[in-house]
C-alpha cells in the first residue's frame, strides 16, 4: 500500500505561527506601558487655611490606582525642598527641611485607590504659597501645583488719644498680629469712610503685621468713630470705637487771646532791646578797643610805630593826567592843566589820585606825608588790584582804608564815615600798616597822637595812596610830601 505524503510539516506550522506571537507580545506590552501612565490632580483652588490651625493638601492619581509602592514627595520652590517625602513604603523624615519637621503627616487610608492628602500642623506665615505634590512609579513621574493661603486675625484694635492737633483732638488706632497685610479704616456712625491724618502698616519679627492708623477729630465732625481692621483673605474685620466728649476740644478764650497778643508784643519788645543792647555793647568794644589802642600806643612809645619806617615814592603811571608828580617822585600836587598822557591800564582816568610806586604783601611799614595847609586830602593804602577807571566810591569794601579832611572836619572812610575827633590840625600824618594783624593806623604827627585804626583782613599787595586835592580858586596850593623819616627812627622793617 503506497503511503501519502502529508500537505505540510511540522516545522513549517512553527515558522507560520511565529510572527502572531510577536505581535502578541508587543500588544501586551504596549498595553502595559498605556496601564502605567497616569496623572496628578490637586485643587482647583487656593487652599485657605488660620495661623496656628492646620492645612490639608489633597491629590490622588487619574486614572485611579494603587501609590503604595510609589515615591510621594511634597516640595516648595525647589525639588530638594523637600516638605514631606514617602518612598519604599513608609515616611522619611532625614531630607526633610527643618521647619516642617514635626509637623507633617501623610494620610494613607485611601492609597491604594491612588489618593493621599499631606496635613500640615501649626499653620505659620512662612507657610504661605505654592507646594507641588510629585508622584513617580518605576516608569514614569508626573506632579500637581497646589496653593495654599495662610490667613490671621490680628487683635482688637486699641483706640489711644494723643492730644491736640491742627484745631481737634489726634486719635490713633493700632493693632496686631495679622496675616497677610490688613487694610485700616476710620468709619463715622453712618458707615461713611473718614479721611486719615497718618497710616503705617510693618511686618514684625514673626512675619506678622501690625498697623497703626490715625484720625484728627473735630468738633465740628462726627465725634464718634470706628476703627476697623480687615483680613481681606478671610474678609473678616475687627473694630473699636470711640467718642469724645465736646468739653474736650480746644475753645478759643478771649482771655488767651488777650494774653497771646501780650506775651507777642512782650517778644517783640524784649528783641528790640536787645538789639539795641547789642548795638550799645557794639559801640562800647568798639570805643574800648580804640581807647586800648590809645593807651597801648602811648605805653609802647612814639618811636613803637616809626622803628617801621620804610622809603615810599610814587609811581607815575598811576597818576590822573591832571597830577603833577615830581621828579624824584616824593612830591604831588593838582596842576593847572591835564597832561597829555597815555592811558595805561595802571592809571586813573576819573578819579584824581596816585598810588606809591612800593607794594606790600605782609610785615608792618611806616610812611609820613606832609599835607601841610591843604584844605582837602585823603591818605592811607589800598589793594593793587582795585579798578582805576571810572567814578571810586573809597570804602574798605571797594578795598580803600583811607582818612580824608574836608571843610575842616578830619573822616576815616568806613561804611559810613566815622568822624574823627581832631585837637591839633596835623601838619604831617603818620600811616603805619600791620598787614598780618590787618591793621592800617593813622598818626597825627604833630602831637604824636593816635587818629583811627581800620581793622580787616588784608590779601595780596597793598599799596601807598594819595589824593592831593584839587587846586580850586588857589585853595590848594601846597602838594603832598613823602617825608624821610629820621634814619634813628627806621632801620627795622620787620617780618
């Protein structure tokens, strides 16, 4: 009996079978990866919760499954800070940050259904924020944002009064202990808002906030108000009032007015005599200060001033054109005529006067004029540097500490003129300059008696001044003399 080959072997059935086990396989585990992926859902809202009290931040996993063997980890800002961690099946607390220690509590009961909630104790201000709550299995992680808001009411406001102000009685209101910042208000019966004098709003240590706000009260105003202080998270407020009596607000008494207008003409009064003392005691060290200078000279002797005596000449390229100045320049006088001179910048073009060729810029000098008979002159120093154009008004302040005589009378050119009391008419006048001391002193050489002393303070160089007078219908005939001093008397020139 032949025998019949079969349709197919059995090594061929395995080859065809082979590639719908593959397939098998990989559905399988495309079907495990899809099982292992989820989501993390928390609150749709900002979770509130008191100062002291406690917060519960809730998330569960979508689809629903078992977070038993997962890595549940609560943290703020950062990964690493860390709030509350659960890995391999139980709480750690070694990476937890140090301000949650002792306080966090992970609820398990339904962790098997993929929902836990971390409670937070103690609830403090440093809580406030945002937390993430991550979750990660052996193949994949995902996390949710959760908010929570810490609030606090703060103390009952203590209304204080701290006196008159601005016609009405100041209040100030203050309170503390709020989280977040609380808003103050001043409120009249009818619930109206007042208008503040002052609001200040400072966090304190604890990271709490105390406010203090004030409010003048008039009597013409509700004198009953509210001070009210809110949480605007809660949108809770606490409020005290108070009010005040009428007798309490200022009057205005004819009796204080009276004496108010008194005691103004009392200070009024008391200035003015003391200015005038000022001005009286002024005058005495003024007087006293002139008289010492007096009594000084007389002690030290005349010679005092002329051990200082220096040779003085003039210097031509200053003289006004209608000045003649001799030729060994020790003599000047008005003439008839006006020169034909150039107009150098050195010389006076308006005003009649001369300088000495000689500048001093420290150490003391004595020189002696002679004005005999003239019937107007000025003498004494100078700076270099004034102006020598145009109309001079001689004063220390334009830098002229000068005497004068006109019509008989002898001035020394301050602001205003001081007049000079003159006994014996000078024939010669001694002009002694202490530049370090910042004095120019005049002599009237014919007594040997002290004329006046200008006191200032001298910088850069000051030089010899003269004014001969102008030769007006023969009046001023004689010109003013540099005299030499006697050799006895000079020689030491000091510093």
């Amino acid at each position: 009996m032949t025998g019949k080959v079969p349709l197919f072997s059995p090594g061929s059935t395995v080859s065809s079978a082979l590639p719908g086990y593959v397939a098998l396989c990989v559905t399988l585990q495309v079907h495990r990866l899809v099982s292992a992926q989820f989501t993390v859902t928390g609150p749709d809202h900002p979770i509130t919760a008191s100062l002291g009290g406690e917060a519960v931040l809730p998330c569960h996993l979508s689809p629903r499954m078992s977070a038993e063997n997962m890595e549940l980890r609560w943290f703020r800002s950062q990964f690493s800070a860390i709030v509350h961690l659960y890995r391999d099946g139980q709480d750690q607390y070694g990476q937890q940050m140090p301000k949650y220690q002792g306080r966090t509590e992970l609820l398990k009961d339904d962790i098997t259904n993929g929902s836990v909630s971390l409670r937070i104790h103690d609830i403090r201000p440093s809580d406030d924020g945002r937390y993430k709550c991550f979750f990660k299995s052996s193949v994949s992680y995902e996390e949710a944002l959760l908010e929570l808001q810490v609030a606090g009411l703060g103390s009952a406001p203590a209304i204080s009064v701290e006196g008159h102000q601005d016609g009405g009685i100041r209040v100030v209101c203050r309170s503390a202990g709020w989280y977040p910042e609380p808003k103050a208000q001043w409120r009249d019966l009818q619930g109206h808002l007042l208008p503040s004098a002052s609001e200040k709003i400072s966090q304190e240590a604890n990271g709490l906030f105390q406010t203090e706000i004030a409010i003048v009260i008039t009597e013409e105003s509700n004198q009953k108000v509210f001070c009210c202080v809110r949480n605007p998270r809660l949108n809770q407020e606490k409020e005290s009032a108070i009010s005040i009596a009428e007798l309490f607000f200022p009057r205005v008494n004819p009796w204080m007015v009276a004496l108010g207008v008194i005691l103004s003409l009392l200070a009024v009064l008391i200035g003015l005599a003391s200015y005038c003392f000022w001005r009286q005691h002024r005058a005495k060290e003024k007087l006293q200060g002139e008289l010492k200078w007096r009594r000084a000279l007389l002690n030290a002797g005349w010679e005092k001033a002329r051990q200082y005596a220096v040779d003085v000449t003039l210097d031509p390229d200053t003289a006004h054109p209608w000045l003649v100045v001799s030729e060994d320049r020790k003599r000047v006088r008005d003439g008839d005529t006006c020169q034909d001179l150039p107009d150098n910048p050195e010389r006076f073009d308006y005003c009649v006067f001369v300088l000495g060729a000689e500048g001093f810029a420290g150490g003391r000098r004595y020189w002696e004029v002679e004005v005999g008979d003239n019937m107007r002159w000025d003498l004494g120093v100078c700076r270099e540097s004034v102006s020598r154009k145009g109309k001079i008004r001689l004063s220390p302040g334009n830098g002229y500490w000068v005497i004068r005589l006109r019509h008989g009378g002898y001035k020394a050119r301050t602001s205003p003129s001081t007049s000079l009391p003159v006994s014996v008419r000078p024939s010669q006048v001694g002009i002694f300059l202490d530049y370090e001391a910042g004095e120019v002193s005049f002599y009237n050489v014919t007594d040997r008696s002290h004329l006046f002393t200008f006191t200032d303070t001298f910088s850069g160089k000051l030089r010899p001044f003269f004014y001969p007078g102008l030769n007006a219908g023969g009046k001023n005939t004689a010109p003013l003399i540099i005299c030499t001093v006697p050799a006895q008397a000079g020689g030491n020139l000091g510093p």
